[in-house]
C-alpha cells in the first residue's frame, strides 16, 4: 500500500517553521564587540540639577526628564538586532553630546528580551535605554495580509504606539528604523520645528506616485479619497521621524491611525502594510525636513534587487530601506558599492577561523 503524501500546505507550513526556528538560532548567537565610550563636549548643557546626586550615575533604568535630553526610539529584535547595533553606534559617534541620549526600545512581546537588553548592555555599557513589550496579539489583529510577508509583523506597527508607550515626560522622540546609519549630529535632526500644530516631521517626496499606495477601492469611493481633500498629501517614509508625542496624545493619533486599519482589513484599500495607515492620517500636515536626513532606498530595487545610488544632494543619514540589508550582501560577499559605508558600524564579533 503506497504511503500517503504530505499535504503540501503541512509542508510549506513545515519548512517555514524550520526556516524561521533555523534563522533566530542563527540571529540569537550573534555575539558583539564593546563599542568605545562617547562623552559629551564642553558646550553640552547638563541633564541633571546642580544638587542631583546621581550626576555621575549612568542608570539604564531611569528615565531622566529633561529638555537637554534627545529621545531616540527603535525597534529591537533578534533578526535585525544587527543593524540595531550599528544603527545605535553611529547615532552616538556623531553627536556632540552623546550622553544626553536616551534611546527607547521597543520589543516583541514574546522576543527574548533578556537578550536583547544583555546584548545592547554589553555592547553599550554606558549607554541609557529602556526596553518597552508590545502586545503581539492585540497589534495581529489588526494587521492585514500586505504585497511583503516581512511587512505584516507587529513590531513593524511599533511606532504607532510610542505615545503609549514613553513616560509622558517624554514630550519629543525620534523614531529611526534599524537599517540605517547617521553620519551628522541627531540634535540637529530632534531640533526640527514642528510649527504651531504638526505631529511629527518628515522628509516629504512629492515627485513620488502617491496615488499607488492606494487600491482603486479607495480612489474610486469619494468617501475615502476626500480624505486627502485640501491637503498637499506627498510620500513620506515612516523611518526617519519627529513626532510631538504631547500633540500625539492629545489628538489620539493612535485610535485614528488603527481605524483605517480595521477598515482595511474590511475593504482593502492599500497593499503595504504600516506605511499607508500614517499617509491617510498625516500626509499633508507634516513639517518639512532636508531629505539629506533620509537618503532611503539603499535596500535596492524591491523587483530585481539592484543596486541604488544616494540621491543628489548633501547626506546626513543613510537608509537601507527595502529587501537588501547591508549586513546580509557583506556576508553573501555581494555587496551594493554603499554597503561599505555601513561596515565600519558593524559591531557583529566573528569568529576566528583556525587553519586545519
């Protein structure tokens, strides 16, 4: 009697458990070196009260209030915990007052987060960061199946929930994905001015098509595509952002942002993910940044995987925004020619290969 053949969705289903369980093997055995320690210039303005006594003390677990201090939040996870570190390197490598930092974590609420924190911790003795979980569940529920399986995981919906998550003395944060490097100070990039009522800034490219990250569902109903009537709506990448979390709050950008999502998962109205949910709500009311602070697209084509140049102009930040990974081409021994501009933050500690 001949065996029964496995049901090819059990199979399919089979090798991306083994794929993924392999890959965070993989990720969770990354080991890293120590980066140098970075202090603040003379001109830097303290963080402390002249009668704190805990001047001296760096406590990665208290959250200091105060207006001299830049609040940086990533997201952190196994998969691209090297970019991370990378990422967080170069923001403390290029600022004049780099402990006046805080960065903010946010995780996966089932991601190893003792590992997580021991890693960045390690790797950053001195550096001042608290981690943050979010609720994988509750996020999955309102996330749509998007063109990019990459795209559908909650922790890329993190930034949605800053305002959330911060202490409410953090009044303004810098969110920065964790495939880029900054080459310039962050200061000057959390010191952009948001005017008298926009939530967050952004580089905006309006040479791009914005009417493609919308389906003909939404285009063809007036109900839906007024919503941009009389708004200049432009593109922007969600992965370099100000945002005002006090104005965030206030206007309840939360709730707004997850009522296009639970209408999108009714009537499909965009196809990528956490990207379009941010255009509906802030496209159009957002300040103005240089695009020298987000030189994105270093990722390649998303189609053919080409190679892309930076974009004319001065650079303060570069982003390998879409499938490439710097990291991955170096290893592949494929690299695109600005790959290299990223190797000198790679903090990943490789093992020495003895010769036989």
């Amino acid at each position: 009697m001949a065996r029964p053949s496995t049901p090819p969705l059990l199979f399919l289903s089979l090798s991306l458990f083994i794929f993924f369980f392999t890959f965070t093997l993989a990720a969770a055995s990354q080991q890293f070196r120590e980066a140098p320690e970075f202090y603040n210039s003379p001109e830097c303005p303290s963080i402390f009260n002249d009668d704190d006594d805990d001047v001296h003390v760096h406590d990665s677990n208290t959250t200091v209030c105060s207006d001299h201090i830049v609040h940086v939040a990533m997201t952190l996870d196994a998969a691209y915990l090297r970019g991370s570190v990378a990422a967080i390197l170069s923001v403390l490598q290029h600022s004049s007052c780099p402990q006046n930092i805080d960065f903010h974590f946010v995780t996966s609420a089932s991601a190893d987060t003792d590992y997580l924190r021991r890693t960045i911790a390690n790797s950053f003795p001195y550096l001042r960061f608290h981690l943050y979980r979010i609720d994988d569940a509750a996020v999955s529920g309102l996330i749509s199946t998007s063109i990019r399986a990459a795209l559908d995981c909650p922790l890329n919906y993190a930034r949605n929930y800053l305002a959330n998550l911060l202490p409410l003395c953090v009044r303004r944060v810098v969110y920065l994905d964790s495939d880029l490097i900054l080459v310039d100070d962050i200061a000057k990039l959390a010191a952009t001015p948001l005017g008298n009522d926009a939530v967050l800034a952004a580089p905006e490219y309006c040479n791009a098509n914005f009417t493609s990250y919308f389906t003909l569902t939404f285009w063809s109903n007036p109900a839906l595509s007024l919503t941009f009537a009389g708004r200049k709506a432009c593109y922007f990448n969600t992965g370099v952002m100000v945002i005002d979390l006090e104005r965030w709050r206030e206007g309840d950008y939360t709730t707004k942002i997850e009522e296009w999502m639970e209408l999108q998962k009714r009537m499909r109205i965009y196809e990528l993910g956490s990207l379009p949910p941010f255009l509906l709500v802030f496209a159009g009311n957002i300040a103005p940044v240089d695009h020298r602070w987000n030189q994105h697209g270093l990722g390649g084509d998303n189609f053919r995987g080409l190679c892309r140049d930076l974009h004319p102009g001065p650079v303060s930040l570069l982003h390998w925004s879409g499938k490439g990974k710097p990291w991955a081409r170096l290893d592949a021994n494929r690299p695109c020619p600005l790959d290299a501009l990223w190797a000198p933050y790679d903090l990943l500690q490789t093992p020495f290969i003895l010769d036989s």
